[in-house]
C-alpha cells in the first residue's frame, strides 16, 4: 500500500500543484484585469474630469457669448435708432440738396446773363477804347495845332509889338514933322497934322 499511498500522494500533490497554479494563475490574471480595470477607471475619472472642465468652461464661454449676444442686440437697436435718425438727417439734407441744386440753376442762368452783359459791355469797351485811342490822336493833332499856333501867335504878338514901336516910331516923328512945320507957318500943313 505504500506504493500505492506514494502515486496517489503524487498525484495528489500534481493535483494541488494545478490547482494552486490554476488559482494563483487565476489570481494573476484577476489582479491584471482589475489593475487594467483600475486604470481605465483612471482614465474615465480623468477624462471625466477634463469633460467637467470642458463643460464649465462652454458654461462660461455661453456665458459670455450670451452677453455678448445682449449687448449686441442693444447695439443693434441703438444702431437702428441712429440709422432712423441718419436716414431722417439723410432726407433733410436731400431735401437740401434738392433746394440748392435749384438755387444752382438760377445762379447759373443769372451767370450766363451776366456773361453775356459783361461781353456786352466788353464790346462796348473795346468801341470806347477805339474811340479814345482816336480821340486822343485827334487831341495830339489839336495839340501840335495850338502849339503851332501859340508860337504863330507869339511871333505875330512880337511882329505887333514890333508895328507899334514903329507906328509910336512914326507918330513921333510925325508930329516933329507938324510941329516943324507949324513953326514955318509959311503953307497949310498936309491933312496928316
């Protein structure tokens, strides 16, 4: 029997050698697995924790989008009170616009009128210039006239003057003459006594 005890021994211990492999095996791999759970689970709890972040900060970024969003729409209604405002300033000015384009026309009417006046009295000027320009040849000519004259003038005042001396000249002797003969007595005296 001891033969027999040693092959079941033997077998036994085989047995529980397999069996305490196939539990520590076991074992083995269930601490792999739940190590490999463990860090998934990690993983989920960090990526669970960057997707809270994530989602605080779309919080905060609709926020502000939202915000933004208000002050935009303010913005806009302020804007269209203003484009009201530039649109009613806009028609005005049109209206404006409209009377000087107007006043334009009539200032360019009255324009041309006054250029065509102002040629007028160009022409006129131009004939007036003419005019001059020959009345001051004929007043040069008058000029040269008088002054031939004055100087005609003044020889015949010297020439006249020259006459009287002579005449005086002639009366005085004249009357020695008379006077010389009325000493004589002797004859009538010529009329000229």
């Amino acid at each position: 029997m001891s033969f027999i005890g040693r092959p079941i021994n033997l077998a036994l211990v085989a047995v529980v050698a397999l069996l305490l492999t196939g539990t520590v095996g076991a074992t083995m791999m269930y601490q792999s697995s739940a190590s490999d759970l463990e860090t998934q689970n990690d993983q989920l709890r960090e990526r669970n924790k960057n997707l809270r972040a994530e989602l605080e900060s779309a919080r905060t970024e609709l926020k502000v989008l939202r915000e933004r969003v208000n002050d935009l729409n303010q913005s806009l209604q302020q804007t269209q009170g203003d484009v009201g405002h530039v649109a009613a300033e806009l028609e005005s000015t049109e209206k404006l616009l409209n009377h000087t384009q107007a006043e334009l026309e009539r200032t360019e009417t009255s324009l041309e009128e006054k250029r065509e006046q102002l040629e007028s009295v160009r022409d006129n000027l131009d004939e007036a210039r003419s005019k001059i320009e020959e009345l001051e040849k004929k007043n040069k000519t008058l000029e040269d006239e008088v002054a031939e004259l004055k100087t005609e003038n003044k020889e015949l005042s010297e020439k006249v003057d020259d006459l009287r001396d002579d005449r005086d000249d002639l009366q005085r002797d004249l009357r020695e003459v008379c006077d010389d003969w009325s000493e004589e007595a002797n004859s009538s005296p010529p009329p000229e006594c």
